[in-house]
C-alpha cells in the first residue's frame, strides 16, 4: 500500500489520487501531485553565522551582546543556549536562556557550539 500525503487544507489521512491530482474527500480540496513533490524536496533549513546548519536540540553560543527588548537584562557573548525548536520567520531560533527565560534569537547572532 502507498503513503498518499494528509490533505494540506485539513490534515485529512484519507486523500485518495485522480490522474494527476490529489483529493480529499473531507473538504474536497484538490491539488497537483508535482506541486506535493516539490513541497517535500524545499525543507526549512536554518544556517548560523558561520554557515552551519542547526537542528532542534543543537548547542549555540552567542556571538554579541544582545540586549532585551523592554528590559534592562543583556544576552552576555559567550552564552551557551540549546535550541529548543527553529521557526519560520525573523527569529528563526527558540530557545530558553538560564536566568532569563524563554527567548527567541536570530540565527545570524550565534554559531553552533
């Protein structure tokens, strides 16, 4: 039996093929199986200053002193933080900093530890 992907709209497993499409049958949303493809070949990758490629659950170290938005508390360089989850957007980095709490930091203000 093959693994036909959930439905993009709403997470239905029951997706079924017709000809060159995918259907759902919960919410009758159709979409091309070459455009399902190349979702899976573009995977969210997230580099830091130096290039590396950082994964969930990695070591970081800070490489500037950051400071906190709306305090007077400073991310010192040298810190050493463990990514708890990347994230598409500005701050692609969440994390939790010890005496600080949780955070979320930009990929090109750290390299992998």
């Amino acid at each position: 039996m093959t693994s036909l992907p959930n439905c993009p709209a709403c997470k239905s497993e029951y997706t079924y093929e017709d000809g060159a499409m995918y259907v759902c049958p919960e919410c009758a949303h159709e979409w091309p199986k070459v455009a399902a493809a190349a979702d899976a070949d573009t995977a969210f990758v997230v580099r830091d200053s130096n290039g590396n490629v950082l994964n969930e659950g990695d070591f970081i170290t800070v490489i500037k002193d950051l400071k906190i938005k709306g305090s007077s508390s400073v991310v010192k360089v040298g810190t050493k933080v463990k990514i708890i989850r990347l994230v598409e957007g500005d701050h692609d980095i969440d994390c939790k900093i010890d005496g600080i709490g949780p955070m979320m930091l930009k990929s090109e203000f750290v390299k992998k530890a």
